[in-house]
C-alpha cells in the first residue's frame, strides 16, 4: 500500500460515515481457519455491517443496513483463505497484490488470478478460496448481498483441520477460541464437518463461467478519454440496484442486489452534480479526490478510503489527481 496521503477529517456528523484505510481495524481470529498452517496470518475486517465474521469481538466500523456488506482482507504472500461457501453473491474488488482464487471441495476445480484493479463476483453455493501469490502484503475489500449474509459453509476439511489449532465452531455460528481460553458453554452443539449428503448442494463452476464473472482493470483504463482534458469515465461492473435503470447492459450479466461502478478520472475531472434515492459507497482504488454536496460541505478521500453517502443529497465527486473510484449502490 502506498504511503497514505494525511488528509483532514470531515465535518460531523460525516465523520461517522467515512473509514480510513489507515484507521481499519483487523480482526486475526475471525474464522475457523484462522490458526490453521497456511492461513494463520490472514487479517479480517468489518466495514459497513457485520459481514459473516464468526468471532463476536469483530469489530464493525458503520453498522447502518445499508442492504449490503463490505468488508475486507489483509494476507501476506502466501497466506491462503480456505474453502468456503456463502448464500450470496461476494465480489472481490482487488485493491493491492496478485490473488489466486481457486474452487471445488479439495481446491481443484479451477482458478483464475486477479491483479489490482481487478474484479470478480463468485455465485453463491460454490467452495471457493484465495491465495496472495504475490511478493507484497495484498488487500481485497469483499461486497456481501443483503443485510444479513448468512453464515460461512466450510467445507468439511477445513473444520477437521482447525480443532487441531484451537479454535470450535459452534451450531450457532459463534467461534470458540480455547487458546485464548473459551469455553465451549454447556448445551451449546459444537458444529461438525458436513457430511456428504449436506454438501451436495455445493456444484463446481467451469473454468468459462468463472471467467465472465471477472472484470479486467485494464479494460477499465482503456475506458478513460483523452489525456489531454479532465475526463471522467463511467464503467457498470455489475447492473442491479439504481444502476440498472439508468445505465446499458452490465459487465457481470448475473443478479446481485446491489449495484457496482467504477468511474475513471483525470486530475481535474468533475461528476455531474446529482441526488441518487439509494445507498451509495465510494471505494477509492487510487488517486486523491473530493466528495462534494450542493451546500459546499467536503469530505476528502484518498487511496484504500470508503465512504458511505447520504441519501437524497445532490453531490460530485472531483479528482485532484488522476483517480478510480468503485461505487457500490442499493437497490
């Protein structure tokens, strides 16, 4: 991550909508695996709602519902996140690093390898995991579809593996943590691995329609417009939500429940000054821009930063240096 650029806080009550990237606070036991060999370094994070952490002490920096849950991982080089499946939608926007995501029971159904600036929406009931397979610490932020997201399915050798590393899942989805001296409190069912008839509705995609959910960064550049004026650039990754209505055909074609853009800009660049009636998120991938509203209230935002909008106030976003920004809208 580059060195982060100071910049002042918002006026309040907006300071409570906004999270620094400097100011995000990780999570090191939030799952199951989280002490298993290979996936013990990882740090978990908890930006707008609770995400589907399983560690109760996670800590979740806006709990507004926004219809929506970001969050976010930290991993070193060959730090591995094990294979897991969700009951919605999870998009990966790759903000640093070089990620391997792999799927299938054992891992070995098929992968594909995504840079910065790339994205991918992996549908729900498929196992799936990650790798950083490159040389510097990585950083994805993760958008979950709806409020609550339900919780994480493993598969069966994850939760064989972690009871050797002290950690227990509960029935409940509560994770006990015995090295930090839990425990498992009476009545409670500690969860078992699944058996095979209560993973057989889990299915393996093809190595192609894993692929047409994934979104290059490079073909996001090349939507920029000339070089030689301030510009900005609006590409739709993913078309439900408001976007849906007001914008052409997506990039990932398969419902979402939420929306996600992806705008472009040159130093300089401008928005169009206007009101949205849904959610919107800003994730800056890189650059230094200025939220702005139609009273002249600023919020300024740089690289790894997210800030949520408020509703039904006109607004734009400038670029003071050249900039991308990922915006994820509600429905």
């Amino acid at each position: 991550m580059p060195a982060q650029v100071i910049l002042p806080s918002p006026p309040s009550p907006l300071k409570n909508r906004l999270v620094r990237y400097s100011e995000l606070r990780p999570c090191v036991n939030a799952f199951i695996d989280a002490r298993s060999p290979g996936s013990d370094k990882k740090e978990n994070f908890t930006i707008i709602g609770p995400g589907v952490a399983e560690n109760p002490r996670q800590y979740v920096h806006i709990r507004e519902p926004h219809g929506f849950n970001i969050g976010a991982a930290r991993q070193p080089p060959g730090c591995t996140n094990s294979l897991h499946s969700h009951d919605s939608e999870e998009v990966f926007i790759v903000h640093q690093g070089t990620w391997r995501f792999f799927w299938g029971e054992h891992g070995d159904a098929g992968e594909v390898v995504l840079h910065s600036g790339d994205t991918i929406s992996i549908p729900i009931h498929i196992f799936r995991g990650f790798e950083n397979i490159g040389t510097d610490v990585g950083f994805m932020f993760a958008v979950l579809g709806g409020d609550d997201p339900g919780r994480v399915h493993w598969a069966p050798h994850v939760i064989e593996k972690a009871r050797d590393f002290g950690l227990i899942l509960l029935e409940d989805g509560t994770l006990i943590d015995t090295i930090e001296g839990e425990m498992v409190p009476d009545g409670a069912t500690v969860m078992a691995p699944s058996s095979r008839a209560e993973i057989a509705y889990i299915r393996e995609p093809t190595i192609s329609e894993m692929v047409s959910n994934v979104v290059r960064h490079d073909s996001l550049r090349t939507a920029a417009a000339s070089d030689r004026l301030p510009r900005t650039s609006n590409t739709v990754l993913i078309g439900d939500g408001e976007v849906k209505a007001e914008n052409s055909a997506a990039l990932i074609s398969m419902p979402h429940g939420f929306g996600l853009h992806h705008h472009s800009m040159h130093a300089g660049a401008k928005t169009a000054m206007r009101v949205r009636d849904c959610v919107e998120v800003l994730i800056v991938h890189r650059g230094h821009v200025i939220w702005r509203d139609d009273t002249g209230t600023t919020v300024e935002l740089g690289a790894g930063d997210t800030f949520t909008v408020p509703r039904n106030r006109a607004r734009q976003i400038e670029a003071i240096t050249d900039a991308e920004v990922f915006v994820v809208l509600g429905t």
